[in-house]
C-alpha cells in the first residue's frame, strides 16, 4: 500500500548519502535549490569504536566491518558473489563508504582520460584532467587533504592544501631505496586532517582509518559536508530504501518510491530531478529494478550498458620483514607514501596501463597471525605462533599493488532473479574476473615492489596473489559518454535516455585509473552539480511533477 | 552454551588454546593458559565479541574434552570457517593481556601528537623532483 501522503515536490531528488550525493546536496542547496536525500542507512554510531584500547583489533571488523555480506547490518543488501573473484567493499549509511575507506586520496593523471588516444585500448573520457583540474582543487579543500604538493607524477598545479604527516622509519628506509633505485616516491596524500579543518580534529595517528575514524580527523562526509548541508535546509531521510526511480508519461522522472525500513511504508517522492549516487553496484541495481514500460530493459538503459563494465581495482600486496624494530602500527593507515613510477603504460611490459603502489599501516599483534596482508597460506599456529610475531610485528612493512582495471562487458552486475533484501527489492549478482592484461600487470609490478623492499633491507620478501575482500573502487557500471548507443550518462552525468536523472558517483567512470577514485568521484559531482545549475531555466522537468507542484 | 557456562568447558578451552599459542622459552613468551586465557581474558574477547560467541560454542563442542595425540590437527579439522573463529578468539583474547603486549613492545593504538620535521621532508621529495616528472603528456583534446 502507497502512502503518498502529501509529499512536497523538491527540486532534487538524491538517493544516497555518500561522497558524491553529499557534495551534490551542499552545492545545489547553497545556489537555493530545494534538496531532499534519501538514505538507506543511518549515521554512523562511533560510540560502538573502542580504537583506544587493547580490544581495537579484536573488534575492529564487528560494527564497522567492510564487507557488506559479513556486516549484515539492516541497510545492508545481499550481494552474490559466487562468480566474482573479487568481493565488493561498501558502507551503506549516511556517509557513505567514506566513513570505511582509508582516505588515500589522488587525481587521475591526464592520460587516464586519454586511454583509447594513448594505447588504443579501452576509451576516452568525454573530458579532459585540464578540465577536472579547478574541482578537484575545491574538493580537496572540502575533504581537507594533506600531504605535499609538487608531485612530479602529475602536472604542475597539483597543491595540497593541509600540511603532511611526519615521516616515519619506513618511510626514510623506502625513499632511500627509491633514491638508489631511481623511481618515483611520494609522501602519502590523505583526506586526513593534519590541522583543524572543516570540523576535522587534527590527526593523531590513531591508525584505525578503515573502521571509522576514532578521532573525527577523517573526512568522512558525515563530518564534512552533512552538518552544512542540514544548515543549508537540505532534508536527510535516513533508513529509506529506495525501490524504483518513477517517470510519467512523458518519460521523465517524477520522483522515486522508497520503503521506510523502520515503519515498513512505501512513500513516493516527488522530484524535479533525480540524481542517484548509490555506488557501482547499487546505483546499476536501482535503475535496472526501475524497469517499466517506456524503459523495459531498465531506467537509461537503452545502451544495454547498465550495470556492464564493472571495474575494481584487483589487489595484491608485497611485504617485506626487516631486522630492526620500528613503529609500524599507527596511522594514517591508508598510505604513509605512494610511488607512480609504474602507473603508466611503459614500452618494456607486455600489458597496458600500470599501478599504484601505497605504503600502509600493518597494524597490532593479532594482524601478524591474520591474513591481510600476509595471505592466507602458511602455518603461523602451534610452535611457530611467537616466532611469527616476533618476525612481523614491528618489523614489516607492506606495499599494496593496485591495479588499473581495465573495462570489459563480462564484468557486471545485475539483478538476482532469486534473492531479495528484507524490504523486497531484488538484491544483486556481481560477476568478475581479472584480465590476463591484470594478471600481466601486478605480475609485473610485484617483482618491481619486490626490488623496492630488498632495495629498503628487507631480509625476506612474500607477496600474494589478487585478493579476494579488495573491492574497495566499484567503478564503472553506468558508463559516461558522448555515444548515447554505448555509454549511459553524458558528459555531465545526464541520462541519455532520461534527461532529469543523473548519476554522480563512480560508477560513471569509463575507465579506472590506477589510484583512490573518491578525488575524482566528488570532483565530478562537483562539476556536474555547477552544470545543473547553470542548465536550471533550460533543464526539462516532468509536467506531472509540474502539476503536482502547483496543485501543492 | 553460551559465555555464562564457559566454566564447563576448562580443560577443552586450555588444551586448544594450548594448541594455538604454546609456551616458547627462546622467546621467554608464556602460553595461553599460563596468562590466564580461561579464567579473564577469554570471557573478556567473548563478551567484546559475543556476534562471534555462538559460533565459537558451535565449534568447541565439536573438539574432544581432552587433548587428542595431534592437537593443531584436530582444531584444522574442523575446517576454515570454524579455525578462524576458534583462532582469532583465542588469540585476540591473549592479546588483551597487557603483559604479553608489553613484552611486543605493543602499547595499543596510541594518540600521538608530533610535529612533522618539514625539512626532512622537503628535502626528500626534492631529490624526488631533481629526477623529473613522472607522467605521459597528453595533449588535450581539440
């Protein structure tokens, strides 16, 4: 049963509440537009962190576990993940997958947009780094990112705002190396405050970023852009799972239903447009269960490119045990460095494009006898438990290989036919396999981050194959493009089917880069957020909506 | 079974966390019964974790009461899911003992507050920049 009351018709529509719907939210809303979002989860409760104390590893992955099938939390879906070699990582909540990621934060470089043009392979973005550049520079003020600025892996311009972290033992050990080595290293850039900024506490190394942030230091955008947002009149509808995106006969969108999880009502809300930013998988899940009679095979999705290209980052990591003891427990655990000397196609590889390697925290005891980032084979019980520990913790280090996915239309998405969530909604299957162009590269780049740790000391080096529980980057699935017949979106994130819903977050992303893509996500949101408001007298509106506006 | 009858199972509980983590002279590190796993420390991770108690009760009540020839083997045995929950429990409850973990050199998640030395710093990212830029130049597109 309906209750659609007397819903007031709002200019925007968001459904999500993460980096890219919230970045949208605040701009719309600062020009005077009338925002509603809708959120399936609620806020974070940081009350359940015990980060402080000797239970943190214990009981880090309990509340703010990573992965949504093990989480099982209410606003959680059902993810199928029986044919993916990789399990997709998300936050389903106000924040987003902001309040879990580790906030390695990065610009694409300009031939990430120039793929097709560059190694005839893959595609062109429909714009270009020069004109991403002014909001990428905003964003990062927003997210408050430090680090240091001059990093000659990308063009000059790129200054980060906040001071850096201090360097560490293994940072001095791995810069040298790369010194002798002559390659490319970099002090890690973080959405991380290092100074108060934007109702950030100054970071005290916690290092326990990826399970939410103790401290408030992390930009997670339920700290950095929701307070503002509600000061700005948006409304948040927490715990509202949104079913379909509705059109009228005219075929454009009138609004969305969604389900109050906590009441268990349906509501209809009404909308002038709509903008989904539900992530790679539940943004290709909402369009295609918004399937109706105009849009048989799923809202905008004529292409048939809905849900299709999923990328994600395959993972693999390289470490390295070191005689001496040095701190290598604390934060920021994401990336103290980086190096980009392999990110790029290079004329000595048999394979396209490269990675990203990041530095990161090894976290306490009970991570040397786990398995991340050690793997999972290798006997560390019995009689070889303390020597194990002794030889791991404190004395390792780990890079973490990540590598440029390339697209492909075996990699999707789509509904499941069989399973549903608690509110009735289809959930999803995820179906994935790394390229042998994938399998090539973190070939490739193991061996090279195998030189780098020898080159740092390390008396013994392991590494591992791709890692299943890595899908942090779900990119991809609701291609953007200049093409309505191959792409979903154009350029600025409009359906080229439906011309008042857009899609901000990285699931428009045509290709994936080799770094973090939450710079790039919320820069595009950014942009496209100035687009609609620029386009607002021109921009086409349901006349159903228009009506019932009028009749309010 | 739940947290509250844990005192039934005290000779299984010691035995597999025996298993686990032994005592170890070359590194003067103490077992897991000998820092006290049964009587605090155990009941201290399960009620942290007590999403992970049901599993763990499923487990044990699987294993012997007393220690079987090859110990390691039988806890193994009962396949990844239940390892890792026996495993993890068992050693996250031996790190909460602040004795083992000052043996580490392991004092927790520590808020730390130091200021950067900005030199250091700048004058390893400028041999970084000596060396060149790092990245294809693209033209931009017409």
């Amino acid at each position: 049963m309906t209750n659609e009351g007397q819903a007031a018709v709002y200019d925007v529509v968001i459904v999500g509440a993460g980096p890219s719907g919230a970045v949208a939210a605040k701009r719309l809303a600062e020009e005077g537009m009338s925002v509603v979002c809708l959120e399936q989860g609620s806020y974070p409760d940081y009350t359940k962190l015990r980060h402080s104390g000797l239970e943190f590893e214990l009981t880090k992955n309990q509340y703010f576990a990573t992965n949504p099938n093990r989480r099982k939390d209410p606003s959680d879906y059902p993810i199928d993940v029986a044919d993916s070699e990789i399990e997709p990582l998300m936050w389903n909540g106000v924040g987003g997958s902001s309040v879990i990621y580790t906030a390695a934060w990065h610009r694409l470089k300009p031939s990430d947009f120039r793929v097709r043009t560059v190694d005839g392979i893959a595609d062109d973005w429909p714009l270009s780094y020069a004109e991403l550049e002014p909001f990428y520079a905003r964003v990062e003020q927003d997210f408050a990112v430090s680090g240091v600025g001059g990093d000659p892996a990308y063009p000059p311009g790129f200054d980060i705002p906040l001071p850096p972290f201090p360097m560490t033992a293994i940072d001095r050990k791995l810069s040298a190396a790369h010194d002798r080595l002559g390659w490319h290293w970099w002090p890690g850039s973080n959405s991380i405050a290092t100074v108060k900024h934007n109702g950030l506490h100054p970071c005290v190394r916690r290092g326990a970023c990826a399970w939410g942030c103790f401290d408030g230091a992390k930009a997670s955008v339920d700290r950095t852009h929701w307070p503002v947002c509600i000061k700005l009149g948006v409304k948040l509808v927490q715990n509202a799972r949104v079913l379909r995106v509705e059109t009228g006969s005219d075929g454009l969108a009138t609004g969305v239903t969604y389900i109050d999880r906590e009441s268990g009502t349906t509501h209809f809300q009404p909308g002038r447009l709509v903008i989904v930013s539900a992530n790679g998988i539940g943004t290709p899940r909402l369009l295609l269960n918004s399937a109706s009679t105009q849009h048989p095979h799923g809202l905008g999705n004529s292409s048939g490119m809905v849900g299709k290209r999923l990328m994600m980052h395959p993972y693999g990591t390289v470490t390295g045990l070191f005689d001496d003891f040095f701190e290598n427990w604390q934060g920021p655990y994401g990336q103290r460095a980086y190096s980009l000397e392999f990110a790029e196609t290079r004329k000595d590889t048999n394979f396209y494009r490269g990675a990203k390697w990041q530095l990161m925290g090894m976290g306490g005891p009970l991570a040397t006898v786990g398995s991340w980032p050690w793997g999972s084979g290798g006997n560390v019980w019995g009689e070889n438990f303390h020597e194990t520990v002794r030889k791991r913790f404190g004395r390792s280090a780990y890079w973490g290989i990540m590598a440029e996915d390339l697209p492909s239309e075996e990699n999707m998405v789509v509904l499941d036919p069989n399973v549903t969530d608690a509110e009735g909604m289809p959930a999803v299957k995820v179906k994935y396999k790394s390229s042998q162009n994938t399998l090539d590269l973190l070939d490739y780049n193991v061996l090279r981050a195998t030189e780098s740790m020898k080159e740092a000391g390390a008396y013994e080096v392991s590494s591992t194959p791709p890692m299943r529980e890595t899908g942090w980057h779900i990119l991809g699935t609701v291609r953007m493009g200049n093409d309505a017949t191959d792409s979903v979106v154009d350029r600025f994130g409009r359906s080229h089917d439906v011309a008042n819903v857009f899609v901000m977050d990285g699931s428009v992303m045509p290709t994936s880069g080799a770094v973090n893509p939450t710079g790039t996500v919320t820069a595009l949101a950014l942009r496209n957020s100035e687009a609609i408001i620029a386009n607002r007298r021109s921009q086409p509106v349901s006349q159903t909506v228009e009506a019932r506006k009028v009749g309010y | 079974m739940t947290t509250d009858d844990i005192h039934l199972l005290q000779s299984k509980i010691e035995w597999v966390a025996d298993a686990l983590i032994p005592k170890d002279r070359d590194h003067a590190m103490p077992s897991a019964s000998e820092v006290g796993i049964f009587e605090r420390l155990l009941p201290r991770a399960l009620k942290e974790r007590d999403d992970m108690a049901p599993s763990f009760f499923r487990a044990l009540a699987r294993l012997p009461e007393d220690s079987p020839p090859n110990p390691l083997e039988a806890i193994r045995a009962l396949g990844s899911d239940d390892f890792y929950v026996i495993s993890f429990l068992i050693a996250g409850a031996y790190f909460l003992d602040e004795a083992v973990t000052g043996k580490l050199r392991y004092p927790g998640q520590e808020a730390l507050y130091e200021t950067p030395d900005y030199d250091e710093i700048m004058e390893t990212v400028e041999r970084v920049q000596e060396r060149g830029s790092v990245y294809l130049d693209v033209p931009e597109p017409l």
